[in-house]
C-alpha cells in the first residue's frame, strides 16, 4: 500500500470518529455536553421553565430553555418532546420528527413522543408511517386517549378505516378528552352503524 493511501484511510477513519463522537462542528441546535459535563438535574430544571415560558405564551423563550437544557443533557426526554413540539407549531415538520424521534428513543415507556411524531408524519403525508406510529403509542399504553383520538381522526379523515376504528370511537364517545370528543365518537358511531 502506498502512503497516500494510508494517509487518506486515516483521515477518512478519522473524520468518521470525529463526526460519531460528536467532536466534529455542530450540525443540531444544541452543543451537547461531554459525558463528564452532563446535568440531568439542571435539564429538567431548565425544561419545567421553558414549558412555564410556553404556558405563558414565550415560545421563544421556551426553545431557547430547551435547547439549554439539551445542552445540559443531550439525553433528557421530555427536552427533545417539547422543542419538537415547538417545531412543529412552526411548522419546521423535520426538526419535529428528529426531536420526537430522540424522545421516543429515550421515553420508550411514554406514548407523547410516538404521538407526537405520529401527528407530524400525518401532517407531513405519510399517513400509513403515521398510522403505525399510533397503533406503537397505543401499545405503550393502550388507553391513551390522545392516541386513540388522534389515531381514529386519522383514520377518518383519510379515508382509510381500519378493524380497530369501531372500538375507538366507542371508547371516544364514552371517555374522550372533551364533550366536542365524546360528541364525535358518537357521531362517527351513528355514522358507521356500530
């Protein structure tokens, strides 16, 4: 083997390790801290004030506290939940599904990420990837009424029923969120007969 091959193996290894250990320049919104330097406690603290931010209308804020915290941990949940939730009120779809994707890779046990991710597929138009992604929130958590509201819309909306629709709209009109809910369920249940 010649040496310019060697060498050009070993930046090219070395540009791989660089980019796989997050050494290389910054492709996301936040510079995630080292292993060392990780603060899941000060994470969740900047997280609790951002959703306060948001809650009272500083979205602004609110991302910016997020991105904080994900500077603080790059692997706090409910940190990526919330920025992808703000990102898709912008309607900026794909840094959504990233954050809802980390924050369904890091709450596997909670269905808000794979909803959420489900409602951004669904607006993006893939609306069977969609539909998939809520039957996977509702077997985290099979009663979980925001799945189960959104996933039957889905189902109605596009026009594609599927064996578990009937079921759904019997527990929307029976234990749905709302009375604008319940009152769709049975709308849908005089609908379809059941």
């Amino acid at each position: 083997m010649s040496r310019n091959c060697i060498s050009s193996q070993c930046l090219a290894l070395f540009g791989l390790l660089l980019a796989l250990t997050g050494c290389a320049s910054s492709s996301g919104p936040y510079q995630p801290a080292s292993a060392d330097a990780r603060s899941p406690l000060r994470a969740e603290m900047l997280t609790q004030s951002a959703v306060s931010a948001i809650d009272r209308g500083d979205d602004s804020r609110g991302e910016e506290l997020l991105i904080e915290a994900l500077t603080a941990d790059l692997y706090h949940g409910p940190a990526h939940n919330n920025l992808g939730v703000l990102y898709l009120r912008q309607g900026e779809i794909y840094k959504a599904a990233s954050e809802f994707e980390w924050a369904r890779k890091l709450m596997p046990g909670h269905p808000d990420p794979r909803t959420n991710l489900a409602v951004t597929l669904e607006r993006a138009g893939q609306i069977d990837s969609a539909m998939e992604e809520y039957r996977s929130a509702l077997e985290v958590w099979p009663d979980y009424m925001p799945a189960v509201q959104a996933y039957a819309r889905c189902q109605v909306k596009h026009g594609v029923p599927q064996e578990d629709l009937p079921m759904l709209v019997e527990l929307i009109a029976m234990r749905g969120e709302s009375q604008a809910w319940r009152q769709w369920g049975r709308q849908q249940a005089t609908k379809d007969g059941s």
